[in-house]
C-alpha cells in the first residue's frame, strides 16, 4: 500500500491510501479528487507495477511535475517524491512493506541490498524497535507462486514449520534467528548480523596453501555446528562454500548460514535433470552429496559429513573435489567420479586428516564416518601439530645455543644415558624386594 498526502492547496492535510492503479484530477469519478481549478479533469495516474509505482501524466493541459520538474514520459516513484498538479503539491509516501533502500519494510529499516538471487534476497537492514542491524532474507511469494503456483501454500506451509525449528537453535557456529514471518506478498527471516562476503569460498580464493592448523580449526568449528544443530534433530542438508562464513580474525568464529531453510526451498528453485529424472533442488552446489541427486536414496546426517569432507579438500586443496562447467556435469561428477586422493593435491597433508576426508568422501552414505569421528580425527590431528611444532621449536633453540656438534652429541648419548638409568633402576628394585 502506498500514500498520497496534499502538502499544500486546497485539502492540504487529506490523505488517499491506495494499493492499485489510481487517477487524480479534478473530475469527481476519479480517485483522487483533486478541488484545484488548474488541474484537469483526468490529470495524471499513479500505476502499480511489480511493487514499483509510476507516475504519468494523461495529457493535461498544465502538465504533471515530480519533484519540480515537468514529467513527459512515464517516472517511477521513490519515497518522499513530491508531485505538483496546478497549485497542488502532494508528497509520495510508500507502504510499511518497502525494500527499497531507505524503506520500511514492516519493522524494518532497509539499509542496502546485499545478495540476490532466484532463492531470495538478503539486505542489511535495522530493526527499528530495537536500534540494532540484522540480516533480512526475504522471497517474495509471487516469485515462489511464478516458478509453481499448485506449492505455493505448502512452500509457506514448509517455511513456517523450518523456521520455527531453526529458532530454537543457539549455537556459536550457527547464524542465529531473531525474527520471522508469512504475510500475504512475502516471506522473510530477520538474523544476526554477519558479513556475508567473508565465505569459505572466499577465504580460499584469497590464501594459497592455508596453513593445516587453520584448515583443522575451521574444519572444528563447521563440526561443532553440524553436531549440535544433529543433536535437535536438524539437518542442513545444503552446505556450500558460499553459505559458510569466516568472521574477522578478531572475532575467531565460523558461522553456518541458510540452516533449515534447503527443504522449503528446493520446491522453488532450480530444476536439474539425470538421466530422465527431474527433481527440484535449491542449487547443485560444490558440495552436494551423491544421495541428494534423483534416485540417490535417503537423506540422513551422513549426508551433511559429505559436505564437511568436501569442505576439508577444498581448503587444502584450493579447489573442491569436484568441478563441472554445468549443474549435470557436476551432479554426475559426485555421483560417479573418483576422487583424487587429498595427498595428491596437497603433499604436506597429514595421514590421518586425509583418512577422515576420504571417509567423509564415501558414495555410499553408510559407508562414511560420523561427526563425532571427525571431530575426534581434527583434535587428533591438531595434537599432532602442536607437539611437532613444539618439538620444532625446543629443537630450534638448542641448536641456536648449543650449536650443532652439541646437538648431535646429545642425540647420541641420550639414549645410552637413559639405558643405564633403567638398568640401575631394575636393579635397585630387585636388591629392595
């Protein structure tokens, strides 16, 4: 719904609430009468496009001005927008439901769009009861009705019940869920603000061989994540490297986004075919699980450990496991291609994290391992890393002050000291007892 508020003229202070089409002029069959004798019997029309709104003049003989200038052609409208017809000067204001920049939309403060796509849009946006900026995802319910209008009510239906689970999530490593809601033209999600820029995607694309600590810290926290939100009964079921962010070093956090949102919209998205199958999925992503393809069989929380392996090899790797030009080749790739082993693509990868990814990595679902597994393999690991490096490190300083010869020494007679030490030690027992 939008708004027309006489400024100045006759009626100044009137209002005229309109959600279509609308003309003005001074004829009383219009619907915005208009008691200025300057102004002609049809003036001009406001018209209701695609919850855009238009201003065009209907050949007045004293023409229509927006903003003080003398319109010709049709003029797209824009909250705050003044308009003159004859001595009457009207503002413009649009509707509680804008998502225009500067808009509101419900309680909502459009600052800026940040991403679109088929499956939504998200915008930075401040929750104005609350002073404070949030993330607003928002589809817009023709869009979901265009790509089927036979879902539409369950589309809505499957948002309310995903979203009323994933509220109750509270975990470090999840994007948290403020607000949400259906209205009659939209659906929409408020969460906690992050920038959704920083991806895993990104991340890789900006640092060549990542170093393995912080490939297993990362690799923790998407863990962590997955196990909790497995622990309430949720799955994600649509990891990517695009929904998986890196906050800033100072925060040291890794936050999974687009939690329980893929089942409601893989009714709404793109359409991928397989061997003369169709099925609609959210998006064919990098990280896709051969099961999550027409005929794969069913999705459990394994389905999720394929998307974490996938992530692991592409953080070592700089590249995911697999690559394909389009949404089939890639769909195929995962369904039917070996893998390259990670040691292949990353020579200094330890053996036990490229046993986990290669588990993780398993066609068949109940061939690969668990979370806790995972989690238990990257700690492993990480151990590992830490007491070489310590090791590293102790041995960097003797050579620093010892010197070389003296190291060699120590190595050769710590051995034989330790040696007799537990032979006098066996004996002093014996000689006790």
């Amino acid at each position: 719904m939008a708004r027309l508020t006489i400024i100045t003229g006759e009626g100044a202070g009137s209002n005229f609430d309109f959600k279509e089409n609308i003309i003005l002029g001074r004829s009383p069959d219009v619907n915005c009468v208009l008691k200025d004798l300057r102004a002609s019997r049809k003036h001009s029309q406001i018209l209701a496009i695609d919850d855009e709104f238009y201003l065009e003049d209907l050949q007045s003989n004293n023409g229509t001005f927006l903003n003080g200038r003398r319109i010709k052609n049709r003029e797209k409208l824009k909250n705050g927008d003044n308009v003159r017809i004859g001595a009457t000067w009207i503002t413009f204001i649009e509707d509680e439901v804008s998502l225009k920049e500067g808009g509101i939309f419900y309680n909502y403060e459009i600052i800026r769009e940040i991403h679109q796509a088929e499956s939504g849009s998200f915008y930075l946006a401040k929750q104005v009861s609350l002073n404070r900026n949030v993330l607003l995802w928002v589809v817009t319910s023709k869009a979901i009705a265009k790509r089927n209008n036979r879902l539409a009510a369950k589309i809505e239906e499957s948002f309310l019940a995903q979203t009323k689970e994933i509220a109750n999530l509270f975990h470090r490593n999840i994007l948290m869920l403020l607000d949400f809601a259906a209205t009659a033209k939209h659906l929409f999600c408020a969460f906690e603000c992050v920038d959704l820029e920083e991806t895993v995607a990104k991340y890789v694309k900006k640092n060549i061989n990542i170093p393995i600590r912080n490939v297993i810290k990362i690799s923790k926290e998407v863990t962590r994540g997955l196990l909790y939100a497995h622990s309430q009964g949720i799955l994600h079921l649509h990891l990517s490297d695009k929904n998986i962010i890196i906050e800033p070093l100072q925060r040291d956090r890794v936050v999974l986004t687009e939690f329980g949102v893929s089942r409601f919209l893989s009714e709404s998205t793109t359409k991928v075919e397989n061997d003369g199958e169709t099925t609609c999925l959210l998006e064919v992503s990098k990280y896709i699980a051969p099961e999550q393809l027409p005929g794969g069989g069913e999705k459990n929380e394994s389905t999720d450990v394929y998307a974490l392996g996938c992530m692991l090899y592409h953080l070592l790797a700089g590249e995911p496991p697999f690559e394909g030009n389009n949404l089939n080749l890639l769909a195929k790739q995962h369904a039917h291609h070996t893998l390259v082993p990670i040691e292949k693509k990353r020579l200094d990868t330890p053996h036990d994290l490229a046993h986990t990814i290669g588990q993780c990595l398993q066609k068949e679902s109940e061939e690969r391992c668990s979370l806790e597994s995972v989690l238990k393999s990257l700690e492993k690991v990480e151990m590992d890393l830490a007491l070489q490096e310590a090791f590293q490190s102790k041995e960097k300083l003797v050579r620093k002050y010892l010197g070389e010869k003296t190291l060699l020494r120590w190595w050769f007679f710590s051995p034989v000291i330790s040696f007799f030490a537990l032979v006098i030690i066996f004996f002093v027992v014996r000689m006790i007892k």
